[in-house]
C-alpha cells in the first residue's frame, strides 16, 4: 500500500443485493495499491464463515451505543434490529496517510456520509437488469425464496436512491466493472453518471418481479 502526499479520497460504494458488490471491491483492493477497506461494525452475531476484523467488527448493544455517544462513527443506522456503523478511527488515519478509503454500505449509511462529506465519491452499483440480480440472487443458493423475495422488495425503496450517488456501475463483466470504478475514483469522469432512463427500466423490472414471485408464492399455498 502506498503513502500519498495529498489526502486520501473518501469512496462511498453500495448497491443491490447479488450484484457482486464484495467481489468488485476485492478486486479493486488487489489490482491497486492506493485502497484500504474500513471494516463496519455490527451488533448481529456473525454468520458462518465470517471473521471478527476482517468482515465485521461484532460487538453487543451495550459497546455499540456507547460508541454512538463517543461520537466514534462516520455513520451508523439501524436495520433489521441491529446496528451497523463506520468506525471514524480508521477512516481518518487512513485518509490522513492519502490513502483512499472504501466504505462498503447500505443506502441509509451512505446518505448520511454524502451530507457529512459531500466531497466523498459515491458510487451505486448494479446488475443490467433486475432479472439478472435474480439469477444471481437464486444462483448463490445461500437463501429461501421469501428471503429473496424481501431483498426484491427492498430494492426498490433503494433504487428510488440511485439518482442520489455521483455514478452508477453495471457490474456486468467483473475485468470492466473493477476498470470504471477505478478510472471514477482516480478522475471522475462523465462517464457513469446517473441516467434516468435506466433507473425507469430498472424499478419496472422490480416490480414485475415482485408481482411474479407474489403469484408463485400465492400457487403454491
């Protein structure tokens, strides 16, 4: 990792469930030496396979809260009955040493750094079609089919926030998506900015969706 003289740029990344949002990071992370990762914390116990420090710091109410009274996150939401939250420690080290900084989040969290730090590079990223985020969504197998239908109605509450980020990425092929997401971030470019058209497409897809697993959900019962 490399030691830049001029201060390290804020990187906001969220997007959809499926679209592979942890595997272009980690690409990003490997191809280019100028990235650190901020791991998020969380009060939801850690799933199989996950490692405390390393995908999540895991800690209980009592450590998070007091943490929130500290002033010690960036940004820090609540969902599904847990807390997840930045920790600023690290962010501001890192970005101190000009080196740019990734924060991996949800909609809520990134909304509230874009207000905090407008000069933050936020970046939505998405599969081409809604279609596609459900194939992955079932391809991963990881998932009940209620489980992935909630991820769907989600979507779109989060979708309605697309316009709100600086680009959006098609994580289409992983070579070109890792490509445009460093090219953003090193220049910021016109490239990717928001289209409305595609964001119309898109929550019509979900809809449709939605209302297709709805009727198979309702056959089966």
């Amino acid at each position: 990792m490399i030691h830049r003289k001029q201060k390290g740029k804020l990187v906001v990344i969220s997007g959809f469930s499926g679209v592979g949002k942890g595997t272009v990071v980690k690409r990003l992370m490997e191809d280019y030496d100028h990235y650190a990762l901020s791991v998020s914390m969380t009060t939801r116990k850690p799933r199989e396979n996950e490692v405390h420090g390393v995908h999540y710091y895991f800690v209980g109410d009592e450590e998070f809260e007091k943490m929130i009274a500290e002033d010690g996150f960036l940004e820090h939401a609540g969902y599904v009955g847990h807390y997840y939250g930045t920790p600023k420690a690290f962010v501001e080290k890192m970005l101190e040493k000009g080196i740019d900084v990734i924060l991996e989040i949800e909609v809520q969290g990134a909304m509230q750094i874009k207000e905090k730090f407008p000069e933050a590079v936020t970046v939505f990223i998405t599969t081409p079609s809604a279609q596609e985020m459900e194939n992955r969504l079932e391809g991963r197998k990881t998932e009940t089919a209620e489980q992935i239908s909630g991820r769907f109605d989600r979507a779109v509450d989060e979708a309605e926030c697309m316009d709100k980020y600086d680009y959006v990425v098609v994580n289409d092929k992983l070579d070109e998506c890792v490509r445009q997401l460093e090219r953003i971030i090193s220049q910021k470019p016109d490239e990717h900015r928001f289209n409305p058209a595609f964001k119309k497409r898109f929550v019509k897809e979900l809809h449709e969706i939605i209302a297709k697993r709805a009727a198979k959900k309702a056959e089966k019962e």
